[in-house]
C-alpha cells in the first residue's frame, strides 16, 4: 500500500491524489523474455500527474531512433546532397550522419529534465525486478523510487512485506 501523504515525486503534500501507475519491465533489453506490466496506485500532486505515463526510455528503443535519424540524414544527403565519390560516401557521410543524429537524440533526452521540486522527468517509481514461482506467478517485486523521502515512507508503511522479502525499496 503507498502512502498518499505527499506526492511520490515532488513530495508535495498539496492536493495529492492516488493515480495508476503502469510500470513495466522488459528481461535482457527486451530481446528475450515477455514484458512484465504491472499497475499500480501512486500519490501525485497536479503538477506530477503527467510523469506517471511517461516511462523512461530503453536501450533499443534509443538505438532504433538514432538508426531511423541515421537513414533520414543519409537518404538526404545522397538525394540532394553534391555528387561525392563511393569512398567519400563511406569515410565521411555515413560517420557524420550517425554521429549528427547521437547528438540529435542525447540532446532531445537531455533537455527532459524534472521542472521545480521534481525528482524525475519520467516515472519516479521504476519496477527493477521480480520475483517469480513457475510459469508466471510474480511473488515479489523490487521498486525503486526516485524521491529518497517518499521510498523511507514507503519502506515504512510496507513493513511486513519488506521483511517477509516479497518486496524490496531501494533508490534510483
């Protein structure tokens, strides 16, 4: 049961109410296993409501960005781009495509920073782990908070089952 006292991110104590929180976790980069979603009641102030949907980015789904931006750059530059040699195309406008579209993605998901109090841009509740009885019953889960305060309160009103190890509070 999370406490609904103050906002899970911000820590507001103003006009906080309890808002499901879709957490999800992907085995090995999501290139083995099934996605593992759960839902969960979280207390969010006004201003935090909207970073409850947002989950953070993965791996995979960076690098299939920066591979789609790579393609676009690229395609522009053979199709209007100067007549270059194969070698040029190779040695020059392939590395500068991707290099020009790593800095296009790492300053799109760096200027997504927590405004105000907040302590995190995206969900500040992320499911690192679960615990599993074969074929799939979840027998324990292991959360972690992004604001430290909130995770104490948390630990605090969940007790049993953090010393019963069904479940396990740490900070991201």
């Amino acid at each position: 049961m999370a406490p609904a006292d103050s906002c899970c991110n911000c820590g507001s104590t103003d006009k906080v109410k309890m808002t499901d929180t879709d957490l999800r976790r992907m085995p090995a980069m999501g290139l083995a296993g099934a996605e593992i979603k759960i839902v969960l009641p979280f207390p969010y102030c006004k201003e935090c409501v909207p970073s409850a949907k947002r989950r953070r980015p993965g791996a995979l789904g960076i690098l299939a960005i920066n591979s789609l931006i790579t393609a676009v750059l690229a395609m522009c530059w053979i199709f209007y781009g100067p007549l270059v040699s194969e070698e040029t195309m190779i040695y020059v406008v392939c590395p500068a495509s991707f290099l020009l579209s790593l800095i296009l993605v790492f300053g799109f998901y760096g200027m997504r920073r927590p405004s105000g109090s907040q302590t995190s841009y995206y969900q500040p509740v992320k499911l690192k782990n679960t615990g599993h009885k074969w074929p799939a019953d979840i027998t324990g889960l292991e959360l972690a908070f992004t604001n430290k305060p909130y995770a104490n309160s948390f630990t605090n009103a969940n007790k049993d089952a953090v010393s019963s190890n069904a479940l396990k509070v740490s900070n991201a």
